[in-house]
C-alpha cells in the first residue's frame, strides 16, 4: 500500500500564496510610490508658507455717529491676536466641543473623527458633521483658497501634518481662531466679542464664549446681528456639547444659561442710517487716500434723530391715508443750519432697496423751488409787498395754471408764497430772469442740471431732496452759503488725523435783507398758507412742493435749530391720488420736527433777527413779452453790497 505524502497540500497551498504575496507587495510598492508622487506632486504645488502666513487682508471702516455710537463697519474688521492662555477656559474649550473632541490627541489628520462623522451622515441621510481638525482648518485659513477639490483637501492635509511638527497644540489653536471669520465682517475672536459683545475676548463670559463657538459653523446665516434668535439657539447647543464632554456640569451650564440670556449679552443696537452710511463712504476718497489703512470716521449723524426719522417714515408709509393714495416710498433729510446732516432716510427699506432717494433720486420740486425764484426776484430789485396780476399768463406759447384753478387778481409777493400762487411765480421768474435763478441756486450749493426755460420758476427741473434742503439752509442761517456734510473727522487705525473738518463753510451768499424777506414769505406759507399742517407751535417756516400730475410731493422747512426736506412718491414716477405737499409730507415733516424739538427752547428765526429790509416799493408790472427771458443785472456795487451784506 503506499505511503501518502502530507507534503504535497502544504506545497501546493505555497504555490497559491506566493504570488498572492508577491502581487501583493508589488501593489503595496507601487501604492507607496503614487502616494510619493502625489504628495512629491500636490507638495509642490503648495503655496509658499512664509506668504501665505504674513498677514495679508483688506482695510476696513468704521463708519461712527456724532455721539461715538458704530453705525457700520465696512470692509474686514480685525481685534487684537490673542494667545490661548490669555483666553477666559470657557471659550477654547467650546470651540474644542463643538468643532475637534479630539485636538489635543490626534496629529492633525484624525482618522476616529472622520470615520464617526461618515456614519453620522449615513445616518442622516445628509451632511451634519464634518472630518476636518482645527488643524485643517487652520491650515486651509491660513494657506488656502475655499475652492472644493481633491487636490485642495490632499494639500490640507499635507499643511496640517506641517503645522503640527512646527507648532504646539495651543499656537495652532490660537492661528485658528485669530484668523476664523464669526460673521458681520469680524475675523478673529477678538474681532467678533468687540463687534457682539462691546468687549475682548480676554473678557467673556461662559454663555459669551459659547456662542462665538457657535459661529463657527454657520458665521452668515448665525451671527447674533443678522439673526439673534438663531444665535441663542446654537449657543445652547454649545453648551450641551460641552455637558457631553464634561467642560461643564449641568448646573454651571444652567447658570450660564440664564445669566447670558437674562443680561441680554448679544449685542443688539439696531442698525440706523445704512443710507447714511453708504453716502459717506462714497465721499471719502475725496478727504483722505489711504487704500492700505483701517479708517475710523467720524460723522455728523445723530442716532436718536435718525432713529425718530426712520420710525416716522415707516409709521407714514404704512398708515391708511398713504396706502390708498398710492404713495410707496419716502424720503427724509435733516441738517443743522450749518450744513450738518443730522439724520437722512433714503427710502423705506434699505435691504430691499439701497438706492438713496435722499441724495441720489433727482425729481422735480415743484413750489418747492419757488423761494430761490423769489431770491432771484429780490435781488432784481422787488420787495416782499411788490405786487402782481394773479391772473392767466403766458410765455413763448406757455400758459402755466394754478392748482386751484382760480385766480386771485393783485396780490402782494408775500400772499403769492403763501398761497402757492403759480402765475405769480412765473411773472417773478420773467421780471429776474432765468439766468439770475440758476446764479441764484448756485450760490445756494444746487449743483443740479437746471434747464434755462420759462417753467424753470414752478420748478420743473429735478434736484435732489438733499440739495434742495441745503440751500433752505442758507435762509436758516441768515444767508451763508453750506454744503451738506456727514463727515467729521477721519482717522487711521493708529489714531492719525487724515482729515478734520475746519472752517466756516462758504462765506455769505445771501444779503440778509433778502434772507429775511423770503423766511418772512415762509413764514406765511406754514402760517395760513398751503403749509399749514406742518405747524407745530414753534417759529417755523417751509415751503410745500407738487409735482405735475401728483408724482412727486414735498415740504422743506426750518427752524432755528434744524433745517428738514421731505420728500414721497413712487420710484417709477407712477402719480399718486391727489397727494400734495401740505398733506402727507408736511404731516411728516411735523412729526419728526415737533419730536426733535420737544427738549428744545423756542428761538426765533436767525433771518429775522436781521435789520428789517427798506420800505416796500409800490406796484410792479413788468412788461411780461418785452421782459421775457431777460437777466437784469444790478450794477457790480450793488452786487458786491448784496453779496456781503451792505
């Protein structure tokens, strides 16, 4: 019988697992060598690490009321660098519950976290946690684009492995968090606590630092400023992280809880003036050049006047009266007689709509413009009780009406403001001159485009609401010529004067006679005039303005403390329903004046307190097609007199 040979399976099962092993390591080497050349590949290709560690980023500014208060910050808003150490334990530890349990064990790349986060979003069905390290992310803020790529993670990684050989746990920790965006412009913690909590981050609380742990996922959408609800709601979820972990115990997070939600701790002004805002900094380049600087800029803005305007606007706008007639949009300018923009709404919602309706939207005024024809009409030598036919007129195959439609017969100038009185306007604009108006409206800072025509005296060319506020400012003073201004002062970060506001503005424009004869006529018109509904029971005089066919409506007026235009209508020039400027604008316009004035002495008008003008000349006819167009220029003495006052 033979002998069976028990070699021959073990030999035959060597045969089998040989070349297995064989190909086995031929795949190992060869997996070796492509993981060599991605990394020889991807590392090549990393960017310079001394370039992209300097530390690069663009300016910002900080846009600050009269008072101090920050209106915005524009731009990247960057705090202090702080050090772990320096850091309340609260927050590292926060940031290390909710972002990486593991960073003080894993070496960068942490395979646990990637493998729980996978089967986390298996679970779910969608994305809810995430594999990167702090490191990662440190290294991706620091190195890297937010581009979404294979090559972009293969770097990250490489740069994470890097920064854990040159730095220690903590100074990564630290590079993160000084260079993470928290939302609302901050990058960096100290950023962030200043810009939501008015404070360093060296000086936050335990419900403080939980939240800003909580940015960190979702800065935009979370962020207390945009959105406080969801920010408290994340915030607790941060602290139930850190129960989990063991940072803290149920009765401190309990405490922490109410102490931060009961102290109010988010930082919640509201954000007034954004049209504001964004007038000014288009207007900084035009005071200081300083592209690679942060700003801090000083302005003229009042907030709690500011806050009345908008609330007024927003009650006007959604009261029935403006609803049915068809009225949309509202805009207000508020300035101190010296040109000091105080408040300005340029609409009704500026995240709907940013476009200023205040300073960019150029309309047409209607009577508004009347006073500067009356200037115009002084200065060419009439006086307040010169008197005209208010009778039916035309010019060149133009016959303006009257919104009446009635007519008055002889009327005094001052009667003819008052009433709003049209062909007495036109018969004013044909004694002046047109030429004479637009000189007029210049030296009461118009730059506009006013168009040399007969129907200029009714006010037909567009102007906007903040340069027509500007020049009734030029009667509110006395007859000195302002430009409207927001801007204070502006400064670098390290405190360095670039710009401070200096002199007096531009000199005497106005004689006083004259000054003091058109408020006189403003005075009326808001007295028993068609601006009666803006009076509020303080020496007052404004002016009401209609556009053709109802599309536009307005009333600027002053006082001797504040000089206001309101404007309404709608943006694609559709009429409103018989809106006027004695309704709505000059009911708004007494709203927000009779509010700024309620802790207000009474003052009489600056005009008025002028000598009184020379005694009224008798009747005036101008030969009206003689005189049509004609400027009648006084002689250079009289002009120099008027000028500066003699």
């Amino acid at each position: 019988m033979p002998v069976r040979d028990e070699a021959v399976p073990e030999q035959r099962q060597g045969r089998l697992l040989r070349p297995l092993v064989k190909w086995l390591a031929v795949a190992a080497i060869w997996a070796v060598i492509a993981l060599g050349g991605l990394v020889a590949w991807y590392g090549a290709t990393l960017p310079d690490v001394d370039l992209a560690a300097a530390p690069t980023r663009q300016p910002s500014i900080r846009v600050l009321a009269a008072d101090g208060r920050e209106l915005a910050t524009v731009g990247e808003y960057y705090g202090q660098a702080v050090a772990v150490a320096d850091l309340p334990p609260a927050l590292p530890k926060a940031v290390i519950a909710t972002e990486d349990r593991r960073f003080y064990d894993h070496f960068g790349f942490d395979l646990i976290g990637i493998g729980r986060a996978l089967v986390a979003n298996l679970r779910a069905g969608t994305v809810v946690q995430g594999g990167s390290t702090i490191t990662q992310q440190a290294a991706k803020n620091l190195f890297l684009t937010p581009e979404r790529s294979l090559k972009r993670k293969f770097q990250e990684v490489l740069l994470a492995l890097w920064l854990e050989q040159k730095f220690s746990k903590d100074q990564i920790l630290a590079i993160y968090l000084n260079r993470a965006y928290f939302g609302a412009g901050a990058y960096g913690v100290d950023a962030a606590a200043r810009k939501f909590f008015d404070r360093p981050a060296t000086k936050v609380t335990t419900y403080q630092a939980a939240m800003l742990a909580g940015l960190l996922k979702a800065p935009s959408r979370d962020n207390p400023i945009s959105n406080p609800e969801a920010a408290q709601a994340r915030t607790r979820e941060v602290i139930a992280r850190m129960i989990e972990v063991g940072y803290l115990t149920p009765a401190d997070a309990k405490a922490a809880l109410a102490q931060g939600e009961a102290a109010s701790s988010i930082r919640r002004q509201p954000q007034i003036g954004r049209y504001f805002v964004d007038w000014v900094i288009a207007q900084i380049g035009q005071y200081a050049i300083a592209p690679d600087r942060d700003l801090l800029v000083r302005t003229t803005l009042d907030p709690s006047l500011q806050t009345l305007a908008e609330e007024r606007v927003d009650k006007v706008l959604a009261s029935g009266p403006a609803v049915e007639s068809g009225v949309a949009q509202a805009a207000v300018v508020v300035l101190a007689p010296d040109g000091a923009v105080r408040a300005m709404v340029g609409g009704q919602d500026y995240w709907k709509s940013p476009f200023n309706r205040a300073a960019s939207a150029y309309r047409q005024p209607g009577s508004a413009f009347k006073p500067i024809v009356y200037l115009a009409g002084l200065e060419a030598g009439l006086k307040p009780d010169s008197r005209f036919e208010d009778a039916p007129v035309r010019v060149a195959g133009w016959q303006p009406r009257n919104f009446t439609g009635r007519y008055r017969g002889n009327v005094t100038l001052t009667q003819a403001m008052a009433e709003s009185i049209n062909t007495v306007a036109v018969r004013v604009g044909e004694y002046a001159g047109a030429e004479r108006i637009v000189d007029v409206a210049r030296r009461l800072g118009v730059t506009a485009d006013l168009r040399v025509t007969p129907s200029l005296s009714l006010g037909t060319s567009e102007i906007s609401l903040v340069e027509l506020t500007g020049a009734y400012a030029s009667l509110a003073n006395g007859g000195f010529g302002v430009w409207p201004y927001g801007i204070e002062s502006i400064h670098d970060a390290s405190g360095r004067a670039l710009y401070v506001r200096s002199g007096s503005g531009l000199g005497r424009v106005l004689a006083p006679a004259d000054a003091a004869a058109v408020t006189a006529m403003l005075v009326q018109a808001v007295k028993s005039g068609t601006g009666r509904a803006a009076n509020f029971g303080r020496p007052i005089a404004g002016k009401t303005g209609t556009s053709q066919n109802f599309r536009d409506a307005w009333f600027v007026g002053f006082s001797a403390d504040l000089v206001a235009g309101v404007w309404v209508g709608n943006d694609d020039d559709t009429p409103m329903k018989s809106v006027t400027g004695g309704g709505l604008p000059a009911q708004l316009w007494r709203g927000i004046m009779a509010a700024a004035h309620a802790k207000l002495p009474d003052r009489p008008l600056p005009s008025l307190t002028q000598p009184p003008a020379a005694a009224p000349q008798p009747v005036v006819e101008e030969p009206r097609e003689a005189r049509a167009g004609k400027a009648h220029e006084p002689s250079l003495w009289d002009r120099l007199m008027r000028v500066f006052g003699g």
